[in-house]
C-alpha cells in the first residue's frame, strides 16, 4: 500500500538492521533483512549518521538534510527510498520473516549416490568415519539400473516447470560404478530430451580410477568433475590413504594431470578438506592450482566432532581464517585487473552476495536438492544417503512429503534464534544441517561453533565486493547465474 504524503510526514525514523562496511573508498550498508547490498552516497552518509544518534522525525530529517543541500523534494525522495530499502525504518516497524519457500518447491539437483563403496580410507570420512550417519547394514552396496532409472523419473517429475536440471554423481568412490554412469546418463538425456529439457551432469571422484577412456566419457558428454584432494604428496597422504594405510597421492596426481588435459568440455575443480595438520591453504592451493592446473580451488574444514583428533581446534582456524584473507587479497587483486583467481570460497560468496541471496535454509538439501543411496531411499543431501533416521521415503513410493517438511521447518532460520540479530543470516541460515547433526545431534540447530569465523568470512566478501562494485562492477555480471560448487 502507497503511503500518503501526510503519512509519511508522520513518521518517526530509526535505522534499519545492516551491517555498515566501507571498501574502495565507497561507504557500504548490507542491508540484512533484504540481504541487499548499498552504497551511500553524501545525503544518505548524512541521513544515517543523524539516525545513529537516536531516531527522529519526518519533518526534523528533512530540515537536517537541508545542511547537505538537499531540497524539502529531493529530502523526501531519499527518506522514501531508504525506507523502502529498509535503511531506515519507522519507529513501529517489526521485521518481515525470511518467505518461506513454497511446499511443492520443485526439485533442480538429484545427487545419485552410486555406491557407498570407496577403495579409499579416508580416517575423516563422514561416510565410514566416527561421526557416519549412514545405517547400509541390509542394504545394496552398489545402486542398480532399475533404482537408477526411478530416480532420474523422480528427478523429472518433481520438477515441473525447470526445464533444466541437474544430476550428480557421488559415493563411495563414484567410479567403482562406472558401469552404471554411464547407463545413467544415456538413460537421463534421453527421457528429458523426449519432454523436451536438458540435464546437466557432475560428479565427484577421488580420481584413484580414472582411465583415458572415462576421462574421453566425460569429455563427450560434458560432465563436470570436482576431485577431492588435499594438497602436495605430505598432506594429501595423512589421512587420504588405502585400507593398508598407504598414501593415495602418487596414484591420484597423474590422472588428475591426464583429467585436466584430457577434458576438453569442462574445467576440473577440486575440493579440499581441511583437517588437524592439513590447514596450509596458502601452500595447498598453489599446489593444486599451478603445479597439478586445477581451473578452482575450494577449501571446507571437517565436519566432525570436536573430540576427533583430526578436527582443527580454535587456534587452527583462525590459522586457516588468516590464510584465507591472503588469498582473497589476491583474488581481489585479480578481480580488478579483470582476471578471475581460483580460490572458489571467494567466488561462491560473491556470487550469493551478488544474487541477493537470503535464506530461509541454509542450502538446497531436501528443497530443491535431494539425495538417492543405491537401496533408493531419498535423502535430504548426499551426507544423510542411507541413513534410516533421515530418510525422506523412496524413489519407488515417492518423497515423504510429511517428513521432508519436518525436516525443513526444524532447519528454518525462524527457529534459529540465535541467529536472529547475526548480520550473516542472510548466507549462513546456521549452516549445514548434516554438521548440526554431528555437532549437536540436531539437524535444525545453529552452528554455534564458527559463527565468528562466518562473520569475519562475510565481512571480507563483502569488502571485496564493495571494492570491486566501487573501482571494477563490470566484473560482477559473471555472478548472475553461478551456483556455489
Ligand atoms: S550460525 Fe552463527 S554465523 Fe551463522 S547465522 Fe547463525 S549466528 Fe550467524
Ligand atoms: S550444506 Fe550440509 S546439509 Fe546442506 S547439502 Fe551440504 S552437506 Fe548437505
């Protein structure tokens, strides 16, 4: 509803809720609830530095926005527009929640979990590891044709209206079910083909079984790889190792090498997890980047509990924080010469930043993202596949819809309520909800144990983001459709 002038010059004002930053020489508002980005110019600089003392009414702001110049009109036109924004806002004024998405949210990404076998013994894993949540006793080890099949009609029935979407492959170790890739893929394109859509495809792979031929079948059919890998041969090998405790490295880094070549469609990613004595960032990525020429680098510390010796205690991550900021300096750097650097935890932020994301959920998992294990049950991601307490139904009777609401109104940032006055709710929502789980044995709890490092995280996105709007926002528009690896 239009406010009438008489309305608005009734008003009291007060300043809304944002997180006020100043980056390339330009004053910055994030604008919280809208999860809006604003640059302030000498009248707004203004507006909110007499709101910072207290609020104030319509007509004294406009008699106090004379002393920049500003006529009664133009004082008028930058009072609405900061309310409208929500900058400042009336004295009666109470937050509208995050919207809710809608119940029948269609699907975008099936993650086909093809087998939870790994040829790997990854001590962290979160599969096989201490802090596992997958229950497979009883139930196939490899997935089949047939489930296979289902879930790709699963895929393409709950998501009217895309036209397209996406499937990734995932384990165990992928690859020990080529196989059944391969049918997957001839099987999807043509049933989407024949509704008249496209599906994309990637998968993740510890690359231990990559050969010329995979690398040609990915290749052909355009599928993204992300490899996970840790770094040079004396980190990658503490805890990325086969059952009889042998490093992987010297087997992964020539098909890593032969992938990267090989691969013509597709720039090949890699994704690091950061453990107890594996926090070198700086080291890491320039290995993985200029020695093995991996197109981006993306970093995550485990998700564990905090009494594994392999998880990084306080002092570790500020360790990784400090390393971050050197390779988001440079990322930056790059960014106004008009070059993208491959540090992929800068990009993905960017680009939620650009997109105005602000989230209801912390990510995708059970709304638009669900996960198939290989006995056809449907989870709400790739880390709760298999798991009996998680499971949302199967692709053969259907998602669960009374259980995946559950699920998604426990991990609703409404009931986060801690997370209620946090300037990085519009990105964090509380995090993942699988790392709730281990942590806190709630899916819907906030992570509560990085919510500093998540802050300082925001913070330096949204400087970088300021700078660059400031001196280079050309370079921006490459963020549009850019969805976080
Ligand atoms: S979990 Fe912490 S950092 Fe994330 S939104 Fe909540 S309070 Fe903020
Ligand atoms: S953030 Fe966590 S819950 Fe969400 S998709 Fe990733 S692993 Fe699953």
């Amino acid at each position: 509803m239009i406010a009438t002038a008489t309305e608005k010059a009734s008003r009291t004002y007060r300043l809304g809720e944002f997180h006020r930053f100043e980056a390339g020489g330009s004053q910055f508002l994030y604008l919280v609830p809208a999860g809006a980005i604003f640059e302030l110019d000498q009248p707004t600089t203004a507006l909110i530095g007499i709101l910072s003392k207290g609020e104030a009414s319509h007509d004294l702001l406009v008699d106090n926005l004379a002393s920049v110049g500003l006529s009664a009109s133009d004082a008028e036109d930058l009072l609405e527009e900061m309310f409208q924004s929500h900058a400042i806002v009336a004295q009666d004024y109470i937050p509208e929640p995050v919207q809710d998405p809608p119940a029948d949210f269609p699907l975008q990404t099936l993650v086909l979990n093809l087998t939870n076998q790994c040829n790997l013994s990854c001590t962290y894993c979160y599969e096989f590891g201490e802090d596992k949540v997958a229950t497979p006793e009883g139930k196939p080890k490899f997935m089949d044709l047939e489930t296979a099949k289902t879930s790709v009609n699963l895929l393409l029935d709950q998501s009217a209206g895309r036209e397209n979407v996406h499937i990734t492959f995932f384990g165990g170790e992928t690859l020990m079910n080529f196989p059944l890739l391969k049918s997957v893929v001839a099987y999807a394109n043509e049933t989407a083909a024949a509704q008249g859509r496209t599906i994309d495809f990637s998968l993740t792979t510890n690359a231990t079984l990559l050969t010329p031929a995979i690398i040609e079948f990915l290749s052909v059919n355009n599928i993204g790889v992300t490899v996970s890998m840790d770094g040079p041969p004396e980190l990658h090998d503490k805890l990325r190792v086969f059952a009889n405790g042998k490093g992987s490295y010297d087997i992964i880094a020539p098909r890593v090498k032969a992938l990267i070549q090989g691969h013509r469609t597709r720039p090949i990613t890699c994704r690091v997890t950061l453990t107890n004595g594996v926090t070198d960032v700086v080291r890491i990525y320039r290995h993985l980047k200029n020695d093995l020429g991996f197109h981006e680098v993306g970093f995550a510390p485990v998700t564990t509990s905090p009494d594994r010796l392999y998880a990084i205690n306080e002092r570790g991550m500020d360790g990784v924080l400090e390393q971050f900021h050197v390779l988001a300096q440079e990322w930056l750097e790059y960014a106004l010469r008009g070059e993208m650097h491959g540090f992929s935890n800068v990009s993905d932020t960017i680009a939620e930043l650009y997109q105005g994301v602000n989230k209801s959920h912390p990510c995708g998992a059970a709304l638009g993202l669900v996960g198939v294990g290989p006995s056809g049950d449907i989870a709400p991601c790739h880390r709760f596949v298999d798991s009996d307490t998680h499971a949302l139904g199967n692709v053969n009777t259907g998602i669960d819809r009374e259980k995946q609401h559950a699920f998604l109104d426990r991990g609703h940032i409404k009931g986060k309520y801690d997370c209620h006055t946090c300037f990085a709710r519009p990105l964090c929502a509380g995090g993942c909800h699988h790392e709730a789980f281990v942590r806190y044995g709630d899916t819907g709890h906030a992570n509560l144990h990085y919510c500093d490092w998540i802050r300082d995280w925001t913070d330096t996105c949204l400087n970088i983001y300021g700078a660059i709007s400031a001196q280079n926002p050309g370079f921006l528009q490459q963020f549009a459709e850019r969805k976080a690896l």
